[in-house]
C-alpha cells in the first residue's frame, strides 16, 4: 500500500459482496453513502465469497481427521 503525506491507507475486507452489505447496514440510504465514501479512489480486489480459511481447515480435517477428533484430556 502507498500513501501520500497527509492521507491515510485503509484495508477493508470481508466475504460479503457489494449487493449484500444492506444485510449488515439495514438502511439502504447510509450503505449506499457509506460504500461510496469507501470505494472513492479505492483499489477493489474481488476473489470472490468463499473462505479460504475454511476451505484450508475443511482440507486439514480430510487429511488428517484424527487430528480434529476430541480426546479426553488425562485425569491428574
């Protein structure tokens, strides 16, 4: 990220895409003024809704669901 003296860089991130943000942000007239003050010069990046994070974690549990299996912790 570059910025310029006096102005500040943000990231903002989140799995939802631009249509659904009136699900978080119920009022349509602030989300529509809200997602333009955000995306006002901005570098937008979609790679799409999914998780890769759960998508790692679901192929971790395939792989070695031994390991994801709950065991007893041994009484002292």
């Amino acid at each position: 990220m570059l910025s310029s003296p006096g102005f500040a860089c943000s990231l903002i991130t989140t799995n939802l895409p631009f249509s659904e943000w009136t699900q978080v942000f119920p009022n349509a007239r602030l989300c529509k003024a809200l997602l333009d003050r955000i995306i006002d010069r901005a570098h937008i990046i979609d790679t799409g809704t999914d998780s890769y994070r759960f998508k790692r974690t679901l192929t971790s549990r395939q792989q070695r669901p031994e390991q994801w299996v709950h065991q007893p912790s041994p009484s002292t």
